[in-house]
C-alpha cells in the first residue's frame, strides 16, 4: 500500500519514461504501472488472468467485480487504473469505472485517494475493516451508494454530500458521528449494538433499517425532521417506550416495522391521524395490551398484531376500509367485533391461538369470507332485537328509506355515527331525531349543506364533515355548548359567521384547512379554550387579527397560504404556541422574536427567503430558532412570557390549594387547640390564598431582562399578571356555578334566579377585564 502513484501526480502513460525517479514493471499483455525505484513491488494481480479479464470487462461496462480475491490490501491496480495498458486497448475505448465490487476480501484498511473520481457505486461488504474516518467530498464527487455490511467497524464518521445510499449493517458500532449526508435516502444500521437512532438524520431520508440493535426508547426529536420517510424498520430491538409525537410528522410513512419488542400499548396519540400514505403496520411479538390506532390510515392494508396480550378489539376498525390482512393470532381475543364482517377488501384473517369463546370452531376454520358473513348476520339480529325492543326506534327507522336504515343499522354504535365514503349528497332527518349523538362523522361525502335540524344535536363533542362540498353552513352548528373538536376540512367554505353569532365555549380543535377563506374568521380569537387551529391551504394574506387577543394556542398551520409577514406580536399573544406552520407562504423575512419563543416545531420551507439559508433550514427547528435568537437586537431582547394555566392547570392548582388548607385544618382539630378561634383559621386561610396568587404572579411575570427595567414596563407587566389571576378565579366561579345549575336538583325557584343573576355578574365582570388585558 507503501508509494502509490496518486493520478494528478502522474504524467499520460506515454511519457514516464521522462521522469528519473520512476521505472517500468512489464506483467502479462504488456501491463505496465507506475512504482517507486526505492521499493519495488510487483502484484500478485499481475500474474492473474482472471483479473486482466475482469479490468477489460470493466473498460466496456464501467463494473469492476472482485469478489473471493482475498485481497489483504486495497489493489494499488485500481487505484493506477487509467495507467494500465493491455494490448488491442486504446485509452480512448474505455468506459470510466463507476462501479467498484470487493465483497468477500480480507481488506483492513481504505487509503485515500482521489483517481476515482467517477466512481458511483462502492462496495466493501465482508471484509475486516474496522475503523472509517474520512471526508470524502473531494475524493468521490459522484459517489452516490457505499456498502460497509459485516465488516468489524467500531467507529464511524464521513462527510460526503453525493451519497444517497448507505449500508453499515453487521458491525459493532454504538453510534455514529458526524454523520453529514445531506442527500441520503437509505440508511442501514441493522445488527449493530445501537441504544437510539443517529442523532440529525437527513430531511431527505426515505427507509431506515434499525433491526437487531438495543434502542429502548424512540423520542419525537429522533425523527422530527424526516418529512419523506416512506419505510422504517424496527424490529429485534428493546424499544418499551415511544414518545407521543415521534411518528406525527411522517406523513409519507408507507411501512412501519415494529416487530419483536417490548412495547405494552399502542395509540393513536403515538402514531397521529394524518397518515394516509401508511400501508403496512407491524406490531408482532410484543408485549401489547392496548392497540387503539384506527383513525387517518384508511388506505392500511396490512394489519400484523399477533403473538401479543391483547384483549378487545376495538369497533373502530371499521375504519380501515382497505385493510386485506389481519393477523391477530396468539392473543387473548374472547371475541371479535361485528363491524370485521362489513370490511369488504378483508381477504385473510390469522385468529389461532385465541379464546375465541364466542364464535364456534368451525366458523373460525371456514377462511375470512365465511368468519365474515357470520359476523354480519351476527350484527342484523342484534339490530332486529334492538329495534323489536325500542319502540322510538322503531318508528324512526320505519319513517326512513332502507340505505339510511342500513347506514344506522351499520355504522351507528352507542353514542358516535361515523358514515364515511357512501356518496350522500344530504343527511337524512332521522339522524337529528338520535339526540344522545356525542360524535357524528360524514367525512369524505358530497354533502352541500349542513343543515339547521343540527340544532337538536345538543350534546355533540365532536363533529367532522372533511372532504366534502360544503359551502353552506348552519349558524346552530356554532352554537353547541359542548362541541370540542369541529373538522370541516377540505370543502368549499369561503365565509363563515361574524363573532356575534358564534358561541363555541368549550371548542379545543378546529379544521379549517384547504378551503377558500380569504381572511381569519372573525370569531377566532373569542375561543377563549382553542388550543389547535389548522388552516393550510386557504387564501389567507394575514393572520394580524388572530394576534389581537391573547390565546392559549398550541399549534397553529397556516402553511400553503398567501401570507407575506408576520408581526412580533405573535410572541405576546400566544405565549403557549408550540408548533408553527409556515410553509409555502409569500414570506421573504421572519420575525427575529421567533427565537426566543418554545416551539418545538417551525417549519418554514417554501417561502422565498433570502434571510435563512437553505443549510440552516434543513437543519431543522432547533437550528432556526437559534439563527433568528442570534440575528435580534441586543438591545431589543423581549422579556420572557409565562404560558397562560389552561384549565386542567387551574384545577390543579385549585386542587392542591384546597388540600393544603383542609390538611392545615385537620391539624388544627386533631391538635385539640380548641382556644384557636375560626377567626384566625380564616385569616390563615386569607394569607395562603394571598400565597398562591403570588406565586401564579410569579409564575406569569418573570424577571425582565435590564433592557426592560423601566418602571412603567414593569407596572403594565405587574397589571396584566393580576387581571390573569383574576380572571382565572372567575373562570373556576362560572364553572362551579353552572354546573350547579346543571345538576343541583333540590334548588328551589327563587335559589335559581339568585344564582342566574350571581352568574351574570360574573361574566359582566370577566368581560371587562379581558377588554383590560386586551388594552395592555
């Protein structure tokens, strides 16, 4: 390997018979390459017929395979290949090599170089390497695949920007550093002994294949920026837990391999509901006891959960219109939900080793077309029984016409209608008259109209009507009280109601994405309780008045609109914003203010931006937050914003005040002190609650940086802290007002008014001090 001739230190093959210092070694039909005169070396593979053959071969084709050659050291022949001259060969014939084979060889070293410079494709497989550290983007500027497999590779590092393909497989690394590649699609680290996924994988990966190693846990940063990944392989590892979140931005994900872990349960919170692309889950060998994933991957076909703990299966898998292979085999099935038996693609279903008490033996041996047909005459004569029972419903489904008293017979269970993909054009009267619906679910219909007969849904939670032609909408479907999640994505809305006419009290997520909007709906910022706001793909060129009012927003999309700034008035009013979408906007600069906000998400591809470079967007979310830190004013550096308590936090803090106060009461009694007076009991009780309000104040209003210490900023800041804690106080009133009004039945008539009016009273004064806070 001593005294190689590098290929820009040599002269044209003609003229070394020019320089002193070099000689010519003549082998087999005249192969002549270049050696040092200080320490002679002749080849073994000078004498070797099959290799002369195999390097004419490779001048035709550009592949050079040599594979079983029992190669100790990489050939110096390759590396001086275009000095090599065989007789009948002119150099103006050969093919420049772009393929390199040297599987199965003893090689322990790679030498750097740079005479190969066409070379595309390199493999090393099967050979004693066990250490690589280079930068190879001078060497191989079209090296686009390199395979490493089952070498003895302990460490790990390189830098080359052409590489889309890359096999470390079989080794013994633990991790890998400095891994730049940032045009790689696959990678392979399977049977290494890795405990989590490489840290920074590349935007553009499309397959990981992670089988055979010890990670134990899978993190939402591990794959946060892998947006076009279609496959990823898991299986024969440790991995006990997933965070939630970690697979929500995969929307391409086609394949997810899980296989023969320890995992114990399985969501719909891990894996997310936008998922369309996911053809193949598979979740055997595991230890599962809770699988719950059925919303968002309609278009799953492959479904593997067998050799686990799972108990029920749950109705919602009807859902999975395309599912064609279900194995759920060596569990602890006591029986199968009737709905299995409506999935029309479903062709092979795996049920052995179950206690399938309910269904006989031989219907489980008949194949997946008879289990089927039982399973739907098993759902009619419960449908019959119910209706023989019911006399309401009896006369509803007579006044019906046969397809909706199919569809509720099919698709209405307990409190929830889901009837998606049947091409209803309108909703029938006889789903208003179902008043215990809690959710209703006609996605992917061609409904035109929601119609006013919604009012009679009072106790709608949530209501979806994505994927269909809506233009027009009720105002009374925003005025249920208790609807928490509306969807209507997808539609045809252009205008929605003022704010006078909207009452959405309790509403958490609304969907407003890909429809024809032109400007933030108006009653927006009134959802006092709004956390998720998603409205991608509209016409929007401003979202300003979303920043009038303060919000407890946690995620707002407003990518793929016509947006083209963004105020810093974004950080004041949604201190809780967690994860912004601002792709394929108009946007050519970004507030510098986004830097100290917490997103653990911002995306902002798409927009033509001369401020952040392309490196930096690619690096992800981290990356660009700390750019845009760096690039604000030193003399502008905001003060830091408290989250507001939503309510599960109120309640909390409630909650641990009055336990602290009832445990400081038990104290008092049980210590016989009876000279202590309730007076001082309600004065200690005055100065623990004067405790805890300093503390939420404390917790709102922090210390300001020293740009910020004048006493008037300080004031308004301290003013804005205490109408915030007054204001919660009220909204912990109101609550336990109303639902004393709800369900207190021993109030008599005259106790209610004098309730009603406190009640009153109470929201004329929370009105005016968010008209305050919106003043700051």
């Amino acid at each position: 390997m001593k005294n190689r001739v590098p290929l820009r230190e040599q002269k044209p093959f003609g003229h070394l018979q020019q320089k002193q210092d070099i000689k010519e070694e003549k082998g087999p039909a005249n192969f002549v390459v270049p050696v040092q005169t200080t320490n002679k070396r002749k080849s073994n593979l000078l004498n070797n017929k099959a290799f002369i053959a195999a390097i004419k071969k490779a001048w035709q084709t550009g592949n050079l395979a040599l594979v079983h050659y029992d190669l100790q050291d990489f050939p110096d022949e390759i590396i001086n290949i275009d000095t090599i001259n065989l007789e009948g060969e002119e150099w103006w014939q050969k093919c420049p090599l772009t393929k390199l084979d040297l599987t199965n060889n003893s090689i322990q070293e790679i030498p750097l170089y740079d005479t190969l410079q066409d070379l595309q494709v390199l493999r090393l497989g099967n050979n004693k390497i066990s250490r690589f550290h280079f930068d190879l983007t001078q060497q191989f500027l079209n090296l686009k695949s390199l395979t490493l497999q089952n070498n003895q590779l302990v460490e790990f590092s390189c830098r080359l920007d052409s590489i889309v393909e890359l096999n470390l497989a079989d080794n013994k690394l633990t991790g890998i550093d400095n891994l730049y590649f940032p045009n790689l699609e696959l990678l392979d680290i399977s049977n290494n002994q890795f405990q989590q996924l490489p840290s920074y994988l590349p935007p553009l990966i499309k397959k990981i294949c992670a089988i055979g190693n010890k990670i134990q846990t899978i993190k939402q940063l591990d794959l946060i920026e892998c947006k076009k990944l279609e496959d990823i392989q898991l299986s024969k590892n440790l991995i006990t837990f997933i965070e939630e979140g970690s697979f929500h931005n995969l929307i391409q994900l086609k394949i997810l391999d899980l296989k023969e872990n320890k995992l114990k349960y399985f969501t719909q919170e891990l894996l997310g509901i936008n998922h369309e692309c996911l053809d193949s889950i598979q979740l055997s060998f595991n230890q599962l006891e809770v699988y719950n994933c059925y919303e968002g991957i309609q278009n799953l076909s492959v479904l593997l959960l067998n050799n686990n703990k799972i108990k029920e299966l749950h109705q919602e898998i009807i859902n999975l219109k395309n599912l064609k292979t279900l194995d759920i085999s060596n569990n602890d099935l006591g029986d199968l939900p009737s709905q299995l038996g409506f999935l029309t693609q479903l062709v092979r279903i795996q049920l052995e080793g179950n206690p399938l008490k309910c269904i006989r033996s031989n219907i489980r041996s008949a194949g997946a077309l008879q289990l089927k047909k039982y399973l739907q005459q098993r759902t009619e004569d419960a449908a019959k029984l119910e209706i023989q029972a019911d006399p309401k419903l009896k006369q509803q489904l007579y006044q019906t016409n046969n397809i909706w008293e199919e569809y509720l017979r099919n698709f209405l269970h307990k409190d929830e209608l889901a009837i998606r993909q049947k091409n209803i054009n309108q909703i029938d009267n006889c789903v208003f008259r179902l008043t215990n619906l809690i959710i209703i679910d006609f996605s992917q219909n061609n409904i035109e109209v929601i119609p006013d007969q919604i009012q009679q849904l009072q106790n709608l939670k949530k209501v979806s009507f994505n994927e269909n032609k809506i233009s027009k909408i009720s105002l009374y479907l925003f005025n249920l009280r208790d609807l928490v999640e509306l969807e209507l994505r997808q539609n045809k809305i252009q205008q929605l109601p003022s704010k006078e006419q909207v009452y959405l009290p309790n509403l958490i997520h609304l969907d407003l994405g890909k429809n024809q909007l032109q400007q933030i709906p108006k009653f927006i910022p009134d959802l006092l309780k709004l956390r998720r706001l998603l409205l991608a793909y509209n016409q929007i060129d401003s979202i300003q008045s979303l920043l009038q009012k303060e919000s407890i927003i946690e995620v707002l999309d407003i990518s793929s609109n016509s947006i083209d700034q963004l105020s810093d008035d974004i950080y004041f009013k949604m201190p809780n914003l967690q994860h912004l979408n601002l792709q394929n906007n108009n946007m050519r600069t970004f507030p510098t203010i986004l830097g100290f906000m917490s997103l653990k998400t911002l995306q902002i591809d798409g927009n033509p931006t001369k401020l952040i470079s392309r490196q930096i967007i690619d690096k992800g979310t981290v990356h660009i937050l700390d750019y845009l830190a760096k690039k604000h004013p030193l003399n502008q550096i905001p003060p830091k914003i408290q989250p507001i308590l939503v309510d599960d936090q109120i309640q909390d803090n409630q909650s641990q005040m009055s336990q602290q106060l009832n445990t400081k009461q038990r104290q008092i009694n049980q210590s016989g002190k009876s000279s202590i007076s309730s007076q001082m009991l309600v004065e200690e009780t005055r100065q623990q609650r004067q405790q805890y309000q300093q503390y939420q104040q404390q917790q709102i209003i922090q210390e300001q940086p020293q740009q910020f210490q004048s006493q008037q900023q300080q004031q308004q800041y301290a003013d804005v802290g205490q109408l915030r804690i007054e204001l919660q106080n009220l909204d912990f009133q109101i609550r336990q007002l109303e639902r004393e009004l709800n369900e207190n039945f021993s109030l008599n008539k005259f106790q209610i008014q004098e309730k009603r009016k406190y009640l009153q009273s109470i929201m004329l004064q929370r009105s005016a001090i968010i008209q305050q806070i919106n003043g700051y």
